[in-house]
C-alpha cells in the first residue's frame, strides 16, 4: 500500500466450471470497511477507474482476470495498513455460487506509470 493511502488493489482469477453462468456481486473483508468491484479502462491516455455496481459477470469455462489494469477488487477504508506476506481474509460473493472465502497474499505494490502518463482514479493503491 503506498503510504497514508487507505485502499489497496486485490487481484485473483475466477474460473467457472458450474453449468451456467454466474455473477460476482460483492466482496468483504474485516480487514477493509468496504470491499468493491472495479474496472479500470483508457481514454485517450487517461486511466479510468469506476466501481461496477451490478457486479462482473463469470462466464461458463473461461477464466475472468482481476489484475493490474482491468478488473480487481479495491479495499476501502482499510483499518491498518496491509504488509507484504501478510494474509488478508477475503470473501467473494457470486450471485449464484454464494460466498466463498479466500485468502489474499499482500505483495509488493508495482511500480507508478511513468511520466506522461495520465491518472484519474479518484484513489490510489490500483
């Protein structure tokens, strides 16, 4: 987490193997006062971050990316700042698969975008 920052990115990929498919629609955390679902996307050369507020849909058979410049989970309002090898508990809520845990490993953060770069998230820690 960059310092004094109160959010961090989270990232994992969600593959759908049930027989139709699904909707991811919330997140939780203890360690974050809220936890949301997120795409970040280009316009022009400026990045774009929003919440998406009906969820991300999960397809049968094809694996759903939350990384580092598209989908991923921001942790809001985190209560203490999140160290690297540190474990955060974590539950992923699918409109039809329900909630299930998982654990999310803290890594270190990845570099900032280089000079000229635009940024519009609103936050930082993406």
């Amino acid at each position: 987490m960059p310092p004094q920052a109160p959010v961090a990115g989270g990232y994992l990929t969600i593959r759908n193997d049930g027989p139709e498919a699904d909707r991811l629609i919330a997140a939780r955390s203890s360690q974050a006062g809220e936890v949301q679902i997120h795409e970040m996307t280009m316009n022009g050369d400026v990045m774009k971050m929003h919440e998406l507020p009906d969820g991300l849909p999960i397809p049968v058979g094809a694996p759903v990316d939350l990384k580092p410049g598209g989908y991923h989970r921001m942790f809001m309002h985190v209560t203490a700042p999140f160290a690297e090898g540190q474990i955060i508990e974590a539950s992923q809520v699918f409109e039809k698969a329900g909630e299930v845990a998982l654990p999310f490993e803290v890594r270190a953060m990845r570099p900032a975008p280089t000079s000229g770069q635009g940024h519009d998230t609103g936050h930082s820690g993406c």
